[in-house]
C-alpha cells in the first residue's frame, strides 16, 4: 500500500527543514550550538542541528516509544528526511518469501527505462531493528541509489518482529534473494552482477545473505553493508559512548532484541550476529562496509570488516566520521548526509560496472 499523502503540517515542517539545512554552514553553526565533539571526531554540523531540532520539538525518535509508536511515525520521518526523489519507474510487486509471498518493489533509473540489455541489480533489505521499517521508509534512498548506481534496485519487505521472530527475516530475505538470482531476466537483470545491500538490520540480513550465497554457490558480485549490527552479544566502547543522544540509543536497541529473539542463546546465532560465524566461507563477495562516526553499531561493523579482510575477502571500510545512525535515509535535506550515500552509490556502480 503507498503512503498516505502528507500532511500540510507535514509539508510545512519538511520546508522548514529544508530552508533550515540550506543556509550557510556559519549560520548552522550558530544555529546548533557548540561543536560536538567526542572519541576524536567533530558531530556534523548539520547533524547536529537536526538533533537539536529533534530535541526542541520534543520528537521521541527512537527512544522511549513503543514499536506501535516508531511505526505509525515513520512515515512522517521518511517524508521529512527523504523528499521526493526523481526515479525513471518504479513497480511493486510480490516475490516468493519463507512462508509465502512478500512485498518488493523493483527502481528502475532513468537511464535504463528504454534500454533493453540486462542490468546489474542491488537487492535491498532496509533497516529498522528487524521490528519496524517498510518499503516506503527507505523509498527515497533506493531511488537515489538506483539512480546514481546506474542500477536496478529491488527492496524486499520482509516479516518484522514481534509478529514474526528470528528467522523469519532472514528466511524471507535469503528465499527472495534466491529466487531473483536465479530469475534475473525476469527482473531485466544480469544474473552475474547481482549485488546484495542494507542499512542497519538491512546491512545484517545482507550479509548473511552473502554468506549464504558462498555457501551455496549462488554467484554474487558485492556486498553493500551500512552500519550493520554484527555483534548483539559483546559491548563495545561505541555502544558506550554514543548510545544516547545519537539517534540510535541503547534503549531501543534492548526494545529491538528482545523483540526480536525469543531466548538470550540466539543472540550469538551467526544469522543474528554475524561476527560469530566460524569460518567465513570460500567465494564471498567483496565488501562495502560503511559506518558513522557517533554511531553506536560503530565499532562492531568495523570490526566485522576486519573479520571480512582477515579471511581473504576484499573489502573497503568508509567511516563518515562526523555523521550519526540514520544518515542513509537523509537525502532528501541538507548536503553531508546525501553526499555520505551518493558516494556509497558510485562505489555500487564502480563494483557492478
């Protein structure tokens, strides 16, 4: 079902937003108040001003609201962050999940409308803690991805937690990744340049999908993984130092997993934290690992890209250091965040093309 249509309040606060994010980087300073600084990195100037303005509108974000509340407000958020972006088409449809059917929607930028020789593809799963998140919330970003990668990008909207605990995402995402590897042509696809992607839980499910993938011969060509969560077992000195204040925070996170799984044992589950995987295996794809600097998943995708490197996978890491979780959805305000993905995006077209 598309989103329904904003509010004029809505309307109103995004051109706020804009007109805000617009104004010299000097005035933003003022603005946001005293640089932020922590762990030897600068918090985005921008970034900081949405935080502050997040802060003075008394907007919950992730902290303190229920599932039912951060889902019935996404929508409002993805219009406020996202925009409009242009896209050549886009079609929704249905592919095969674990226990039938699940929602996809297939972006097909404007230099391939007309064309008809196969394209590389991104397949997406998008973020949101394995307990929220839909096709619509991260609508605008694949549509800048598929645009600046110069790629089809199908997302998948696959069951979330309460409803349906672990495994069911990643079921859902490996049945569906499966069948469109092995029908790409139907999709106008090219079945060797097929690349697997997600932001968050997205970039978790993405990379055990890559994983699967080498273990089962399904050809892959890259790994786009943004700020995935690696590790729900161990602290780290990220998780410490940014768990509140940053967006993402240590609250929802527990809000999250204990939603998510049903006992603490599957907590170091490779399928749900990656970074415990054994051996990774022979054949995997090579890797984009992005993270942000004040993120709290930090530390634990770097270290997973260490992991990646230590077993012979070629892999690139790319902190935006001044930048917080969730910037992959900003694109459609501001400069920092939309420039963060759109390099993420030339990075996708140089591995596919």
């Amino acid at each position: 079902m598309p989103s329904p249509s904003p509010s004029l309040r809505d309307r109103i606060d995004a051109g706020v937003l804009a007109a805000v994010l617009r104004l010299p980087s000097r005035l933003q300073r003022v603005l946001a108040g005293r640089p932020v600084l922590r762990d030897g990195q600068t918090l985005d100037t921008e970034t900081q001003l949405l935080l502050r303005l997040q802060r003075i509108t008394r907007d919950p974000g992730l902290s303190g609201s229920t599932i039912a509340d951060i889902r019935r407000d996404t929508d409002r958020q993805t219009w406020l962050a996202g925009g409009r972006q242009p896209i050549g088409a886009v079609r929704d449809l249905e592919v095969p999940g674990a226990d039938g059917p699940i929602r996809a929607r297939l972006y097909t930028p404007r230099s391939r409308v007309a064309g008809s020789e196969p394209a590389p593809l991104l397949f997406f799963a998008h973020g949101g803690g394995m307990v929220f998140g839909d096709l619509d919330s991260h609508d605008a970003t694949c549509r800048l991805l598929a645009e600046r990668a110069d790629a089809l990008v199908l997302a998948v909207d696959y069951r979330l937690a309460p409803e349906h605990p672990f495994p069911a995402a990643v079921e859902d995402c490996w049945a569906a990744f499966s069948y469109v590897a092995g029908h790409a042509a139907t999709y106008g696809a090219d079945a060797g340049r097929i690349a697997v992607g997600g932001d968050s839980a997205g970039g978790t499910l993405a990379a055990v999908t890559a994983i699967r993938a080498a273990e089962e011969g399904v050809p892959l060509a890259f790994q786009l993984l943004v700020y995935p969560a690696t590790n729900l077992v161990d602290d780290s000195e990220s998780r410490r130092l940014f768990g509140e204040g940053f967006f993402l925070t240590s609250e929802f996170m527990e809000l999250a997993h204990s939603s998510y799984v049903t006992g603490a044992h599957e907590l170091a589950d490779p399928r749900v934290s990656v970074a415990f995987t054994e051996r990774l295996p022979d054949g995997l794809a090579p890797a984009l690992v992005v993270t942000a600097g004040f993120d709290p998943l930090r530390d634990e995708g770097e270290a997973y890209a260490r992991q990646l490197a230590d077993a012979g996978v070629r892999v690139e890491l790319r902190r935006h250091p001044g930048q917080v979780h969730g910037f992959f959805n900003v694109v459609g305000v501001g400069r920092s965040s939309r420039a963060a993905v759109a390099e993420a995006a030339a990075k996708l077209k140089a591995a596919l093309h």
